[in-house]
C-alpha cells in the first residue's frame, strides 16, 4: 500500500490552506485506492499544548486510514544555493511518505544547500518546494512542477504568480528564485540569487 504524507503549518495552533491540504487528500485517496469517504484533516489535528504556540509543522502519514500522526517546532532551512541536476524518471504527483529518489538527487548537490530538479530540460522543484523566479516584475513558477503544492496552487488561484515553461537557459531571464510549500511563504523564502544556481555538472 501507498503510504502518503501530509504536512500542515499550524499558526499558534491554527493549521493554514486546510481546505487546499483537504482537496489533496480526498484527490490521492480517491485516484490511489478509490476512496471516496472523506478523512477530515480538521479532526485529525489536535496538537498537544506544546504545540500551540509560534509555528509548528504538522505531519500525517496515511493510506487507506491515517497511521499516524507528529508535531514538531519549525526552523526553516538555511538555503543559499542550488545546484542544478537532471532526471528524467523521477516521478513525485503525488506527496508520498517514500521520498527515496528525491534523497537520490539530494545526494548530488555537492557544496550546495539543495538541488534544483530539472526534468526533461524544463525547471521543475527543488526536493522540498515548488519555485518561483522574478523576472523584475512577476513572479513566474514551472508550469509542470514534480508536485503541485499547496501554497504554489494558493498563490495561482488569487493571481500573485503565474506559470511558463522554464528551461535550464532560461534562469538568465530572472533575478532571484524563492522556495515556496505548505510551510514557507515567498515573503518568508530565503533570497536565492540565480547566479547561486548552478549549472548541471558536466562530469
């Protein structure tokens, strides 16, 4: 059985986009075992009083039921460079627990904070968040992501970013990439300035 997981920003208790979290939970369960029986995810998070205050980051791992369930206090990760790697078999649509191929692509990063996956030469993720490249003006995104995040839908649906395809060549079109997934915000990312983007290796 597919195991997924789900990780939920809670804000002094409060989780943030539970509807967006909510509508990909029901898609997974629905298109991965037929399940049409909502699991509600409001009822799900109930942190202890530990977990009540600043931000906290919420994790669900479930199949066909919920198998269990964490809290942990959230420091964001220190990115300030990415290192540009190829795959074009790597396939995430759906936010499973197994994140193997991303450790995969993770491992070859070299002196870098994170890689930034490309995939039959178009810009896609980094391991753990979707992007978001200024061009000066706007704020564009890969139209085919690995996985299509919550807060990257959030932001589309209300016009604050938009997509195209991005190709490796591209990234001199724009000034600076954000990462941005259910934990971080574009105004919480971390500047990464692309020429902090490297090439893919040619060894």
């Amino acid at each position: 059985m597919f195991l997924l997981l789900e990780t939920i920003r809670l804000d002094h208790g409060e989780p943030s986009l539970l509807h967006l979290h909510q509508d990909r939970v029901n898609r997974s369960l629905k298109e991965l075992f037929g399940i049409t029986e909502v699991l509600n995810l409001k009822d799900c998070i109930l942190p202890p009083e530990e977990f009540t205050k600043g931000i906290v980051k919420c994790r669900i791992w479930y199949g066909k039921c919920v198998e269990q369930i964490d809290y942990s206090m959230y420091r964001m990760k220190r990115v300030q460079s990415l290192q540009m790697v190829e795959s074009d078999t790597i396939t995430y649509n759906y936010k499973f627990a197994d994140r193997r191929q991303l450790e995969n692509l993770y491992a070859l990063r070299g002196d870098c904070d994170d890689v930034l996956i490309i995939k039959n030469g178009l810009v896609t993720d980094t391991t753990y968040a979707n992007v978001a490249f200024y061009d000066g003006s706007c704020w564009i995104t890969p139209e085919e992501p690995l996985l299509e995040g919550v807060r990257r839908r959030f932001y589309l649906e209300r016009g604050m970013i938009s997509t195209a395809r991005i190709t490796a060549g591209d990234l001199k079109f724009f000034s600076e990439l954000r990462l941005m997934n259910a934990m971080i915000s574009l105004e919480e990312s971390p500047s990464i300035p692309v020429q902090s983007i490297l090439p893919v290796s040619s060894k």
